[in-house]
RNA sequence: GCGGCUGUAGCUCAGCGGAUUAGAGCAUCGGUCUACGGAACCGAGGGUCGGGGGUUCGAAUCCCUCCAGCCGCACCA
C-alpha cells in the first residue's frame, strides 16, 4: 500500500510543481486539523506574490477533494481534514499490510559500523550506546528493504597485547581461557597490567611478544587468536543477553586491516597527499587546524613506523567501498572523536577512494552520565559492566513482577523480567537525542509509567489480552471505519503516521523519532481504549474497535522490533 | 586560542522556521473507581525557551554576539 503521507504529498506536489517545478509543499502533522501545508508561504516569497493569494493559486491546481478537505487558515497554511472514506480505505489497506504502510526502497548495500569492544576487555555502559543505536539503526535499513553490514570493529590488535599473551602463557593456556570464559576480562586485564607494571622482566617479555605477534609468529598468533576467540564468545554472550543482532561473523577487528595499511600508506603517497612530519607519514586535510593555528595532520604511520588507528580506519573505508559495495557507511561512534572522522572521511575524499556518491555518516553519540552528571560509574569510579546493568534491571523487573499476580510460570516470569530490563535500557537510549549526553537513572527508566519501554511493551499487552478474551475468533474482512468518536479517530490517525514516523528516524539516523511516535501511539491508545468499550460494544461497532486495537498492537510490536525491543504479549 | 556539542517547567526530555494558550513524562495537588487488566485515565498549578542584537508578515526554531557547561585539537583508539 501506499502512505497516507505520501498520497498526500504526490497531489500536493503535482500542484506546486504547476507553480514552481519542485517546491516542497512541506506537509507536516498538524494540531489543527489532520496535516497542514507550510509551504505555502515560502513558495510565495519566491513568486513575489502575497501568501493567501498563492493558496488560492495552489487550490486551482490541487486535485484533493477524495482523500482530504482543504482549508486556508491563518498567513497562508492549508490545512487538511482527511475524508472518511479515505480513512477507512487507508485503515483497510493498513490492516491487509505487514509492513503497516511502509514501502520498499531500492535495495542498496549499507555498512554500519558499531559497538566495537576491546578483546579481553570488559563491554560496559561505554558500549552501550553505540551497540544499541547501532543494532536499531541496523533493524531499521533491513526493514526498508536494504542489505545491511554489520561491522564490529573490535579492538584486538596493538601493544597491549604483549602483556596480554606474556599473562596468558604464565596463566596457563587453560587456566587463561577458564578465566576469560566466565567472562571475567577484566580481571584477567588487570592482571596483565598490574604485572606490566611492577615486574621489569615481565615488561621486556611483553614488549618482545609484541614484536613477534607483529612479525607473525605461529606461535604468538596462536595465542592471540586464542584471546581474540573467546573475547568474541563473550561478546557473543553479551549480545544474547542484550538482544543484539550482532553475530561473531560480524566481527572485523583492527587486525583485519592489518594486510591493507603498507597500501594505505603507498597510494596516498602516489597521490601525493604524504608528508613526513617529525618522522611520521601525514597527511595533511584542508581546513584542519590545532592549537597554534598550524595544520593539523592525520597521522597514518608513526614515526616509530608503526600505524596508528587513522591508517586502519582509512583502510577499512577502502574495503568497505571497493569490496563490499557500500552505497552508505555509517559510523556508530562517541562524539569525541568526530574531528578525528571528519579528517578520515576528507582524506578519503582526496585520494579518490571515497565517491561523493558514497554517504559516509559519523553517527555520534552523548556519554551517559550517572547521578551526578558526571561518567557514569560505579561508586569507586569504575565502570560498570554492561551484563551487570542488565542483571540489576532484570532484578528490579522481576521483583515488580513478583507483585503482581500474573499467572504465569516461573520460567515465563524470568524470560519476561529479562525482556523488560532489555526494553528499560534500551529504550532510554534510544528515546533521547542521540547527540546529547544523558543521565542513566535505572529507577525511572524501568518505571512502568512515563515514556519508557516497559510502559510502551505494557500498552501492547494490555491490547494482546482483549483478544485473549475473545471467546470466538473475530473477523475484520468486511471491517467499515466510521470512526464516529474522536478517540477512534485520534487513534486511526496515530496509526496512519507510523511510516512517517521512521522516515524521519532514517533520514535522520535518529532512533528517538520512532521511540517518540510510539510514546503518542501508545497515549492515543490509552485514552481510546478508556473512552471506547471494545468486547462489550454492540456491532459493527465492536468489529471496527477490534480492528483498531489489532492494527495498534501491531504497530507497537514492530515499532519496538525496530528498535530491538520486545513486546511480550502478556506481563 | 580554534573547532564541535549542549543550555526549554522543580527534575528528565521533545519540539529546531510557522500560526491566538511553547509540549510530554516524572514529581506536586485535585478528581475518576465494585474495572473489556487501575502497572490506567481525566484535570490543575508550574516556563521572560541561557542573555543581547539582527533577518522575517512570523523565531525556542535561521544569522551574529556574549555567557555557562562538556568534549576534541600530532604519533592511544
């Protein structure tokens, strides 16, 4: 089927382009009939001509009068009043629809880079965003129809693998896997580091090991590879827990590129864009300055001859370009280190291996912060383990859980628990700007009032448990929308908006647009289902109600898988 | 110093060119109530949209400037 928005659109603009070839009609949601037209007015500065009169001129040309009813109001608006007939159409339409509207684009290759943890290091709330903005950003391409790649690109390579293989050997290789495997990484990094410190010896061996795992070692490459492998079974643990699409295929690590950095260095220098400065291999971006004014360069080999993180990210666009096809790259990473982003994507640009065609997105992200709107951290400031922040939200759910009595088993209990500590977190980050910071405050979040995820899966099964008490099978073939209370109507509406709603998430790359549609979707429900008796209603009317709640559920619950959030059909 | 982000009700946040009363959630206060699941709903109070200029018929929204906070600015990612 075809959106309401865009039905409406393509007559608006069929009108405004006998105007002025290609003026946007800029049709928005309006609080003051069902859509309103802002575009009037700037097409009337453009023409010269006074903004009622050019309404009038964009109503000699617009063809609406089946799908809405049209009004000026106010300097130049047109606000439209959809009819009833189309409503009913398009809410039948919706009803025979598994995308609820959505359509399809032509499918192109789009990378999305995200989450990256370090090997035998533990995943905390630094993570989080960047694999929760991540993973939805991914579920909403491959909904619109893309091919979506996953990147993760774990941080396993570097000097601090010294330590960490020099700690593995003494461990014992079983005893060091064992540790890793209960997923103590921590641990088993501060071991390393506190040895790296105090023992000189230790220190000397790590260093070494470096320059053997550099050189390709068998040995030492065995070992690495055995650190890497069960990191990533680890991560793999955390995802599950999380409800992350992320797999271990997905997995390209620093070292990954490791193959492609000498070619990195040698065709920019063959593009003469190389500098040596202070020993290291620069490049040197326009528009790029540091503290005293001179400019700043990307360092993509050291002066010790080692490559820095600027010559594996340059690698990887190259890959992510020449052989993955990517039509679109999209970094899910901290704001921090969009300088750093900015000055890769530009020497991309002037080395030719980055097309204008090709979009590349740094997707920054705010910190979360705890209480006191510093970092969030854990009373003796460290970080918080992302499985434990889990464990304590699952906690919490369950023990709301406890005090309800819903009859269901105790297995069904925790899986519940778990989903909504899932749903708690993951939507507190995804119903905010994704540019700000934000405080991570566990109390609210999982509260099941407000705009939270519990609250949004709590909606959906309030809506799953009037057709749990259905005691005939309902059939919504022959369903007429009269909509004759304005509960009915708000709610229609609301429905009708959904694939605007991740237009907008899309376009934006931000998540928050979705969360914030389904907050009203689930409002608009609340108030008609308070207002709108569904099982006791006499018919047709009771068939039409149905419909609606059967059309609502179906959109929360895609709405929130959207967003990697569950929607249980009963808590 | 340069650059980026942020500054909207007590708190947490939407809104980022458009319309008379700037929205929501939480908190506060007041209602609804023997319920198609009250973990709900309805209502009220509460804001000079950081300050000041400017553009415009119109600015929280665009431009300039100032203030405050966070972050980045050569070999760690």
């Amino acid at each position: 089927m075809t959106s309401t928005y865009d039905l409406l659109r393509d007559r608006l603009r069929r009108a405004f382009d006998a105007i002025d070839e290609g003026a946007d009609p800029v049709l928005r949601i309006s609080e003051r009939s069902d859509y309103q037209v802002n575009g009037v007015m700037a097409l009337a500065k453009a023409q010269g001509v006074a903004p009622r009169e050019m309404a009038a001129r964009v109503l000699e040309h617009l063809e609406i009068d089946d799908l809405a009813e049209v009004e000026v109001a106010g300097p130049g608006f047109l606000n439209l009043t959809l009819t009833d007939s189309f409503l009913n159409a398009q809410l039948r339409a919706l009803l025979g629809d598994d995308r609820l509207g959505v359509g399809l684009v032509e499918k192109r290759t789009v990378v999305i880079d995200y989450s990256a943890p370090n090997v035998a290091k533990e995943m905390h709330v630094g993570h989080l965003r960047s694999t929760v903005i991540g993973d939805s950003l991914a579920r909403m391409y491959r909904f619109q129809g893309d091919r979506v790649i996953a990147r993760n690109h774990v941080g396993d390579w570097g000097t601090p693998f010294g330590m960490l293989i020099e700690h593995l050997v003494d461990l014992g290789e079983d005893e060091a896997v064992a540790s890793l495997s209960i997923g103590d990484l921590d641990g088993f990094y501060r071991g390393a580091r506190a040895k790296f410190d105090a023992d000189e010896g230790f220190k000397e061996r790590s260093r070494s090991r470096v320059v053997a795992l550099q050189g390709g070692d068998p040995e030492t490459r065995r070992l690495w590879r055995m650190l890497v492998d069960e990191s990533v079974k680890y991560f793999a643990e955390v995802y599950a827990a999380l409800d992350v699409t992320l797999t271990p295929e997905d997995v390209t690590g620093e070292s990954y590129y490791n193959d492609m950095l000498e070619a990195v260095v040698r065709d920019l220098d063959t593009a003469g864009l190389l500098v040596e400065s202070g020993g290291a291999l620069c490049v040197f971006p326009e528009g790029f300055v540091n503290r005293e004014g001179e400019p700043l360069p990307l360092i993509v080999r050291k002066s010790d001859e080692g490559f820095g993180y600027a010559a594996t990210d340059l690698a990887a666009v190259r890959d992510r370009v020449d052989h993955l096809h990517a039509d679109e790259i999209l970094y899910v990473v901290g704001a921090p280190q969009g300088q750093h982003f900015d000055m890769v994507f530009a020497v991309a640009r002037a080395a030719g291996w980055l097309l204008d065609s090709v979009r590349c997105v740094h997707v920054a992200f705010g910190n979360v912060l705890g209480p006191d709107r510093k970092m969030f951290a854990s009373r003796s400031g460290e970080t918080i383990k992302l499985i434990d922040l889990l464990d304590e939200a699952r906690e919490r759910a369950l023990s709301a859980l406890r005090q309800r009595s819903l009859d269901v088993a105790p297995e069904a209990r925790e899986r519940l628990a778990t989903q909504i500590a899932r749903a708690a977190i993951k939507y507190a980050d995804l119903s905010t700007d994704r540019q700000r910071d934000y405080v991570f405050d566990l109390d609210r979040m999982i509260a099941f009032e407000g705009d939270t995820g519990p609250y949004l899966q709590y909606a959906h099964a309030r809506l799953r448990s009037i057709f749990r008490r259905l005691d005939a099978p309902w059939d919504g073939a022959d369903v007429t929308f009269d909509l004759a209370e304005s509960a009915e109507r708000t709610l229609a509406l609301g429905l009708l908006h959904f694939p605007e709603a991740l237009d907008g998430a899309l376009a934006t790359l931000q998540p928050h647009r979705l969360s914030g549609y389904l907050f009203d979707l689930a409002q608009r429900f609340t108030t008609f289902y308070e207002a709108c008796p569904v099982l006791s209603a006499p018919e047709p009317t009771r068939t039409q109600r149905l419909a609606l709640c059967e059309l609502c559920a179906r959109t929360l619950s895609l709405g929130l898988s959207l967003l990697g959030i569950e929607a249980p059909d009963q808590m």
